[in-house]
C-alpha cells in the first residue's frame, strides 16, 4: 500500500503493474495463514463454524473498507479538484460539464465529443480541466492508499499480539459430550453390570 500511494501523474504502467503484484503476493501469502491460524485454535467439531465466521468477518470487513475509502476518495477528489480551480474556472466548467465534473468516469467519456465540437479556446480550457482533473485523481488516490497502509501497520501490530499456538499434527476426534437430560439417567443404568446368578 505504501508503493500504491507513491504513484503520481507521471507513473508508468510498469510500475503500476510491480506494485499490484507486491500487493497480490502480500495478500496470497497472509490469506491462507490467517484460515490455518483460526483453524488450528478451534476444537475440530467446531471447524466450519470457524470457518464460516471467517468468511463472514473478511466479507463484512471488506464492504465497510471499500465504504469508508470509496467515500473518502470521492470527498477528497472533490474538494482537490475545487481548489485546484480559480471561482471563475468552476463556473465555467460546471456550466460546460454540469455534475458530470465531480464523476471523473463519466467526464472522461464525455471530453472527447466536447472537443469535437469546441471552439479553440474551449478545447485548451478542456484540456486544463482534464490537467486539474487527473491531478485531483491522483491526490485521492495517494491519501486513500495511506489511510490503507496505516491499517495495515494497525492489523500487522494485531496479528503480532496473537497468541501462539503450536500446530496440531493430527486431528483426533474430541470426546463426545455426556448426554443430557432424563436419557442421560436411562443410558447411564443400560450401562450398569448386572452381577451373575449362581445356579
């Protein structure tokens, strides 16, 4: 993550590509410790509740992420790309482009037929747009992988207080629990030896 947020403007797309795959061999490697650890600190008649507590818990932890950095990307993106611009810039831009400004999916979509049809100084206005646009991208991008790696650091410092437990080599069955209840009572006299008769 902190490769991530050392991107800027002129970034290649080689070294995009190098720091998703440090990102992917970090997360390939974690992930299958993490379903060992869990696994190997529960009984095994408790195993897939483990697991699916698990998956539950990554689930639910990945959709609050994404919520709370999609929405703090998209606050920042906008209030970058608003001080970027002079008051008279802003207007202008949103007189020409509408809410379409603060969607930069739909603005990139949309910058190719306006400069089709734009007059020349309207096209270089367009294309400072653009400038301040990817910029703001980029600003947002940078502060949202940060807030990333800082949780990151946060859950490496977690699993470093984890408890150690050795690994188990063998999966032996647990006892079953004594049986509850008025069967209890009946189980419990079927199993009394009965003494011999003598003849």
């Amino acid at each position: 993550m902190y490769l991530l947020s050392r991107l800027n403007v002129t970034a290649t797309e080689a070294e995009v590509g190098r720091d998703m795959v440090v990102v992917g061999l970090g997360l390939g490697v974690s992930n299958p410790v993490f379903n060992v650890i869990s696994l190997n600190a529960v009984p095994r008649r408790l195993v897939s509740s483990a697991t699916s507590a698990l998956q539950f818990i990554r689930q639910i932890g990945a959709t609050l992420g994404l919520a709370v950095l999609g929405a703090t990307f998209a606050q920042n993106y906008k209030s970058n790309l608003i001080s970027a611009m002079t008051p008279a810039q802003q207007a202008r831009a949103q007189s020409m482009f509408g809410d379409t400004l603060f969607n930069p999916q739909k603005l990139f979509d949309l910058v190719p037929q306006r400069l089709t049809t734009a007059l020349p100084q309207d096209k270089l206005f367009i294309l400072g747009v653009l400038k301040d646009v990817k910029l703001g991208l980029t600003q947002a991008m940078v502060h949202g992988f940060l807030i990333a790696a800082v949780l990151g650091v946060v859950a490496m410092v977690c699993t470093a207080l984890i408890e150690e437990i050795p690994l188990r080599r063998a999966t032996p069955e647990d006892p079953a629990p004594p049986p509850q209840g008025p069967d209890a009572t009946a189980s419990q006299g079927s199993t009394k030896k009965v003494p011999a008769r003598r003849p």
